[in-house]
C-alpha cells in the first residue's frame, strides 16, 4: 500500500509558497476638501477619481457640508478627477424641525459643467500610499 502523505506534501508546499491565488491590489484612502473659485467650501457632492489604463476603475467620495471628503478603495496611479453636485438641485428644508435626509445636508451651489466631467475638468492627481491628500479648488 502506498502513502498519501508522501505524494500530498509537493502541493502542501506549492500552496505554502504561492498562497491560494493572486494578492490583492494595494487600495489606498483619498482625503481632502473641495472649494469653490472663491475659496469657500464647496457644501456638499460627490467627488470622483476615474482611474485608466488595462484595469480602468473608479473610486469616489461624497463631500460634506464643510468640503471634506474621504474616497476608499482607490488604486495608486494616476486619476481623473471630476466633481458634481447636481443630486442637491431642487432640494429644501425639511418641514417643521424634522432631521434632513441623510446625505442631504448639503446645498446646491451652481458650478461649473466642465467640473463635473473628468475628461474635461482638466483635474488630475498620482495616487500614492495607504493615504493620499488631494484638496482641490474649483473654476
């Protein structure tokens, strides 16, 4: 009768080695605060980092009322960015004291459409380490 464990312990091995399958991809958190042309915070949207090449991918962000926001899971590498803030259009106070919506506490303020798309915006940021900072100021 022959022994399993002589023939078991090569995969044993192989798996030690190389694991069960690719690593995963690095994933880095963008933090930062987007202004309006006049330097005030934008007050709220969402913020998007659109990332190329053979894997294209997108990673976003939604700004809060005082312009910060925080993006997970993004790549490193280079990014498009864009900003919108249409969802707010429209939007008003809640009746009589109740809470808003959340998410819906910001306002719109008009910005310009060139922002909001990446391929025109003309914003762009490389994408480095576990944390990247990227504040950006609108036209």
């Amino acid at each position: 009768m022959r022994s399993t464990l002589g023939s078991s312990v090569p995969c044993i091995l192989l798996f030690i080695v190389f694991g069960c399958g690719p690593k995963p991809a690095e994933t880095t958190t963008i933090t930062g605060k987007v202004t309006l042309p006049d330097g005030s915070p934008l007050p709220g949207g969402r913020i998007d980092f659109h990332f190329g090449g053979p894997n294209p991918s997108m990673s976003s962000g939604i700004i809060k009322s005082d312009g910060t926001y925080e993006a997970l899971n993004a790549p490193e590498g280079q990014a498009k960015v864009s900003v919108t803030n249409a969802q707010f259009k429209g939007i008003t106070a809640p009746p009589g004291g109740l809470a808003p919506m959340p998410g819906s506490e910001g306002k719109y303020v008009p910005i310009n459409a060139s922002n909001t798309n990446h391929e025109t915006s003309g914003f762009t940021t490389t994408v480095q380490g576990k944390r990247h900072t990227y504040d950006l100021k609108l036209k």
